[in-house]
C-alpha cells in the first residue's frame, strides 16, 4: 500500500482569502461575520427569538434571519454597524499601517 503525504498549510487567519476572494473582499465579508456573531450573542444573552430582535432592532424579521444564518452577503457593513448600534453592541475597528 502506497502511503499518502498530507500538506498541511497554515492559514492566514481569514478564511475568506484562503479562498481565493481577493483581499478587500476577504476583508470586508471577515468584518461581517464577525458583526454578525456578535448581534447573534446578543440575541442568545437577551434571550430574544428573531421576531423579537427584530422588533427591538426596528427591522423586519427576515433581516435578522440572514444575521442569524450568516448570510452576511446580503447585509452591508453599514447596515450591521447601524443593528449593533440600536442593540447596544459596541463596534470597534483596529487599523494597523
């Protein structure tokens, strides 16, 4: 039996560009997903169905639905900034040069 060498390579930390999105791309869709957990953890702290964040939030339930399933593609930053902001969510961005 032949044996088969496995490559293990280390990703960069955003999952996105390891595959294959170029990177203002990865970079923007990475911030989405990690907004939208964090209104996700909020909804679970507060104990809130979807129907309730969106009643909270002053949104229509199925844009939370896309929060809750990380159909991120759908949700603009502005607009998870702006949820994070009437929940109560601090955002914070740390730029390095």
């Amino acid at each position: 039996m032949k044996k088969v060498r496995t490559q293990i390579t280390r990703g960069s930390g955003n999952v996105f560009l390891d595959l294959g999105f170029p990177p203002h791309e990865a970079a923007v869709m990475l911030l989405r997903c990690e907004i939208a957990e964090a209104l996700r953890k909020w909804m679970t702290r507060k104990g809130l169905t979807q129907a309730q964040a969106a009643k909270r939030l002053g949104v229509v339930q199925p844009r939370i639905s896309e929060v809750a399933c990380n159909k991120v593609d759908k949700l603009s930053l502005d607009y998870l900034v702006g949820l994070c902001a009437k929940a109560g969510v601090s955002v914070a961005l740390k730029l390095a040069a």
